[in-house]
C-alpha cells in the first residue's frame, strides 16, 4: 500500500481555507454526503482549536466557492500539481510563477464575464477594461470589494502574502496529518474494502483494469467525503479521498454508465422488476426477499448482484451476517433521462 502525503497536505491546506471563508456553501455542497454537520466539520474544527490559523482576509479572492465550482485554488492545484511526486515545495513554486498564476486567476473570475470585459486586455493592464472588471465582480462580492480591488491593482503583492500564509498553513496542517498519520492504512483498507469499490471503478475507471491496492493513495482529513482519481502518471493513478470516504461512494455516481438499453432490461425482467416492487416499499435482505416472493435464495442473490452493480439498489445497513437493499433513486432519474431520449428520438423520426 503507498500512501503519498504531501497530495493530501496541500489539498487540506487549500481546503482548511476554502471552509473558512465559506462554511455555509461548503456545508450546502456536502451536507448531501453526509448524516450530520459534525461529520463535515469535526476535523476542521479539531484543527482550529489546536492551531487558530486566520486567513487574512486579502486573500478571499484565491479562496472563494460558490458551492458550484471549485475555488481558483483548488482548480490550479488539480490542474498543475504533480499528484504523484510533488511537494509542498514544489506546489509554493507553482504560486510564485505570478505570471502563470495571474493568468490563471483572471480568466477564472473574468471569463464569465468576457461579453463586457475583455479578458486580455485585463491582463496587460488596461485601465478601462479592469475598471470594468473590479466593477463587475465588486457588485458580486459585496463583502470583500476592497478584496477584488486588491486582486487586479495589488496581485503581486497579494501572492507573496498567499505563499506565505500557504506555507504557514502548510507546516501546521503536516503537524496534523502526522499525528493522524497511523490511522491512514486503515482509512485507505476501508475504502478498499467497502461494497462500494465497484461503483468507484464504474465511475472513474470504466474499462480500465486497475488493481487498487496498488494505486499511490492520499488522505483529506478535511474534505472528509472526498473521492479524487486523478489521471494516470507513471502507470498510476493517485487516489485523493476524506477519510470518510467509504461510507458515500454512491451518492458521487455520475450513472454515465446507463443507457435506455441497460434500464430497460432492468425493467423488463420479471424477477428484478419483483424485486424492485418490494424495495419501493422499504429494505430488504435476500432472505426477506425470498420468502415474500418465493424465489430461491441463489435466483434472489444473482439478481440482487447485478442490480447491485449497475447501481440499480444499494446498501442501506447490515445487521449480522444480513444485508439489507433499497432503491437508489439517483439511477432512476438517469434512466428516466436515457428512456424519453429515446423514445423522443423514435417518434423525432417517425414523424
């Protein structure tokens, strides 16, 4: 098992930030993946008590999240970190190529806004075009306009005063995950040995054959729901996840996998159709499903399989040597979406 800590420092130490200056849209964005706040914040909250790190507010810009898209920073880091083999060293030296990184900043925020403010011009530093620029995003970030003023008439400076405070952050959140660090196999074991590995390979691997316990993992012990795979470098994928990870792998399923085919033969079969008729009422375990539909424990198990895998049903508990199933509404609604595509394209033809 390898376990790469630096990936997992530095996303915490993005993270630590983006939770600061936006706990209520972090909490909105997670909330869904987890049973209570407690879950989301323990960590963070574990870490300000001991270390007390305040952002300065000047660098607000570089952290924002809106709940939609990832801040500026979390973009920059997956984008230029190199997952397998870098460093905080190494991510501190991507935030002071300031060229490279101011390009970067000003489309992310200017982009949106490209019909009234040209992007380039912005960048050589014309003044009508920033004027603009600093207008439009103050009206939008109206408790920190003197923040957006700083991010295009001040950006050097605030760069220095960001590395400074990520590397400040940095050293404080390498104190933490150290003395973490020996629950990190078991975090990684976990993940790997939940029921829900198919699902994470049906996402991000599809047809790739990958053996994950030899894949370079990494721990967030603040983006506690996190899973990240990201793409293959030196014949390995690095693998970023929350140390919570394992208990909400479906609800990250992007269903790119269902097709009106596949959802239509779900339907159509008699037995999974039993089965789901049942589910819609409540859990089930195979054996309760046996004995309500008098079907053979092995007939229920197949079927229970294969619906399992296509993320039809999931896991709701365990009880004992049982397994109890529900419905996993997020597959219907893709299906639902794939079956009136379909059908929609059939009579686009035949009219």
């Amino acid at each position: 098992m390898k376990i790469n800590l630096h990936l997992g420092i530095v996303h915490d130490s993005v993270f630590y930030n983006v939770i600061f200056f936006n706990p209520k849209n972090v909490l909105t964005f997670l909330q869904v993946y987890a049973e209570k706040e407690s879950d989301i914040f323990e960590n963070y909250h574990e870490f300000v008590k001991k270390y007390n790190i305040e952002p300065p507010e000047n660098l607000y810009p570089f952290f924002y999240f809106d709940s939609r898209v990832p801040c500026v920073m979390r973009e920059y880091f997956d984008k230029y970190f190199d997952v397998i083999d870098g460093t905080v060293a190494s991510f501190l030296k991507l935030l002071q190529d300031k060229n490279k990184f101011k390009r970067y900043v000003y489309h992310y925020y200017l982009e949106p806004l490209k019909k009234d403010v040209d992007v380039q011009a912005v960048l050589v530093g014309d003044d009508v075009n920033t004027s603009l620029a600093v207008a439009l995003l103050s009206a939008i970030h109206t408790d920190y306009p003197r923040q957006i003023h700083n991010l295009f008439y001040r950006f050097d400076e605030l760069v220095d005063e960001l590395v400074l405070h990520m590397k400040n952050t940095a050293q404080r959140v390498t104190l933490y995950h150290n003395k973490k660090k020996s629950l990190f196999e078991g975090i990684v074991n976990n993940f790997l040995s939940s029921e829900h590995i198919n699902i994470i390979n049906k996402n991000y691997f599809k047809d790739e054959k990958i053996d994950f316990t030899k894949q370079p993992y990494s721990i967030s012990l603040f983006n506690r729901q996190l899973i990240q795979v990201y793409p293959k470098q030196n014949e390995q994928w690095a693998i970023l996840i929350g140390d919570k990870s394992h208990y909400i792998s479906t609800l990250y399923s992007n269903y790119n996998h269902v097709t009106a085919l596949s959802s239509a033969s779900i339907i159509a079969n008699e037995v999974m159709r039993d089965i789901l008729y049942i589910l819609i009422k409540g859990e089930k375990s195979i054996t309760q499903l046996s004995f309500l539909l008098n079907y053979s424990r092995p007939t229920i198990d197949k079927f229970i399989t294969i619906m399992y895998d296509e993320l039809v049903i999931k896991i709701s508990r365990k009880s004992g040597n049982e397994v109890f199933y529900k419905i996993n509404n997020p597959y219907f609604v893709s299906a639902k979406i794939e079956l009136n595509k379909a059908i929609d394209d059939i009579l686009h033809k035949t009219a």
